[in-house]
C-alpha cells in the first residue's frame, strides 16, 4: 500500500487525461501511486487499474489546471 496526497492524485488524473486521453476519478488514478513509486518498480510487470471517470467538474478543473 502506498499513500499519495490529493495534489499527486490530481497531477495523475492530468496525466491521463492529457497525455493518455484517459479521464480517471481520483480513487481510480493509480497511476498516482505508480509516480510515487515508479523507481522501485523498474524492470518489474506492473498492472494499473484505472477506474472510472464519475469525476466532479469541479475537480476535474483544478486537475488539469495543477
């Protein structure tokens, strides 16, 4: 498990959007955790679960605008 901060959530969910044309609502950009972490996991098969895109407009703005 790896815990990751609401402005890292958000640059995930920009990520995708921007550069994979994938929307992701906060709990299902784990692409998150994979930025934390992603160092550590060189060389290893990694498996990310993107979920959903029930995402506020609200949120989705300060997302892309972070």
């Amino acid at each position: 498990m790896q815990l990751v901060s609401d402005e890292q959530m958000f640059r995930a969910i920009s990520r995708l959007l921007l550069e994979e044309h994938v929307l992701a609502e906060p709990a299902g950009a784990a692409t998150a955790v994979f930025l934390a972490i992603g160092t550590s996991l060189a060389g290893k098969s990694v498996v990310l679960l993107v979920t959903g895109a029930n995402i506020p407009p609200e949120v989705l703005r300060h997302a892309v605008s972070a």
